[in-house]
C-alpha cells in the first residue's frame, strides 16, 4: 500500500512536468541546437515514467520502516520530497520559461539531493538504494545535456 | 472541471507539506525562539487549506481561457507551477530540514514568483488575480516571521 501511494504520488507530480515538456519538446526544443549525444526525443517519456516508478517502490519501502527507524525514515523521506520538488522544479526551468541556465544551476543542486536521498535510502534498505542508480545515472547524463545546451545556445 | 483540478493538485501538493509540518510544529517548533507576532500553532492549517482552495480557483479561472489565450495562459500556469513547487519545498526547508536560513532565502524567491504569477493571472482575469491577494500577503507576512525566527535562533 505505502508502495502503492509513494509511486501515484511520482507519477502524478511527473505528468506536471510532463504537460510542460511535451509542449516545448515538440516546438521550442527543436529550434535550439543541441549537442551529438543528445537523445531521440521520443526516449524521455518512457524514461522518465520508469524513473518515477522506481523512485516510487524505493520511497515506499523505505517508508516501510516508519515503525522501527522512525528518525531515519523521517529524515530520509524529506530528502526524498525535496529532490522530487526540485525534479518537478527543473521541467518548469528548462521547458516552461525555456531558461538552460537557471534549469542547469539547479540540476546541480537537484544531483547532490538525489544522491543524498540514494545516501539515506541505502542505509535504510539496499534493495530501495538501487531504485535510485538508474535515476542518478540519468540525471548525471542530463546534467551533462543541460550544460551542453546551454553552452550551444547562448 | 478546471478549476476542480487544479484545487485539488493544490490541496494534494499541500498535504505532502502538511505532513512534514504537523509533524515539526509539534516538536521542534515550539522548542525555538518565536518572536511576539508569532501566531498559535493552530492557525496554520486553516489559513493554508483556504489558501491552496483559493490559489486553485484562480488558477482554474487562467486555465479556462486556454482557447482564446494560448501563449498568456501557458505562460502564467509556468509560473502558478514555479510557485507551488517552491510553496513544497519551503515547507520541506523549515520544518522538514529545520533550517530557517535555507527557508529564508528560499521563500523570498518563492514571494517574486507569487507576485509574478500574480501579475499574469490578473492581466487574464480580474477575479483570478484577486485569489492571489491573501495568499501574497501571508506569505509577506511568513517572510518576516521566518526572518525573525532565524535571526532569534541563529
């Protein structure tokens, strides 16, 4: 059930996002130049939905362990709700007011929150740890495109 | 059927803050320095439900004229998304973090995005711009509350 709740809560923040970025994906994103490595754009949907899901499973887990870990879970929960904030912030960043650079200043701050939360999560259970790798391997890539695409188009 | 969504995003995006903050203004909240305008525990649930009910009408009202307003009414709903992501975070700051200083700088941020917001909704629609009016000066009023706190506490 906690499961349940954590991944409905991912999805429907992402489809926030996701109403802004399927709009600017399709117009303003394909005007700006982009670098080599930059994906098909039909990759990002999927991505992203799987990404929310796996946060979800790991979040909930951990929510789990309210009972016995009451502080850490506590702890490890606002950590959570913080990057999921920012993840929500930097769609509204980068695909709304169409802003490379204040969407990459706050990917890095988004980056150093995902890894604090995989940080609380692993101690608390190994298994919601790795919901978080695929997630912090794509933001790190995405981090990496934010920077390029704003390096191209300034 | 708009303004019904986007009530209800707002009271959903505002209960993951609610948790956080009933849980801290419990506990760590009345162990700190307060300064003498510092309202009764009480009030904060009720002035925030209105509040995201408010916020939510307006917003619906924007979304309405989607049809004959495309570009404003897209652009203002960037901004009315800005300020309710920032409105979470502020809350995961303070009472989830317990970090005044961090919430501080953070919640003047989130005051020009409500301002800006309230800007575009009123060019959109009189009434929706009028829903911002309580909700700016609260959070006018929540400025300097967090201001003080820190200030007494640092």
């Amino acid at each position: 059930m906690k499961i349940l709740v954590m991944v409905a809560t991912c999805l429907v923040v992402g489809s926030i996002s996701g109403v802004v970025t399927r709009e600017a994906i399709t117009t303003w994103y394909v005007t700006i130049e982009k670098p080599s490595f930059n994906p098909p754009n039909w990759i990002f949907a999927p991505v992203w939905t799987t990404l929310y899901i796996l946060m979800g499973i790991g979040a909930g887990l951990v929510w789990q362990q309210i009972e016995t870990k009451r502080q850490e879970v506590k702890s490890a929960l606002v950590f959570f709700f913080i990057q999921l904030a920012l993840n929500a912030l930097w769609s509204l960043l980068f695909f709304g007011l169409k802003n490379p650079l204040l969407a990459l200043i706050e990917i890095v701050v988004l980056l150093l929150m995902i890894y604090e939360t995989f940080i609380k999560f692993n101690k608390l259970n190994k298994f919601a740890g790795y919901m978080f790798i695929p997630y912090l391997l794509w933001v790190g890539f995405a981090t990496i495109l934010n920077g390029a695409i704003w390096w191209l188009n300034k």
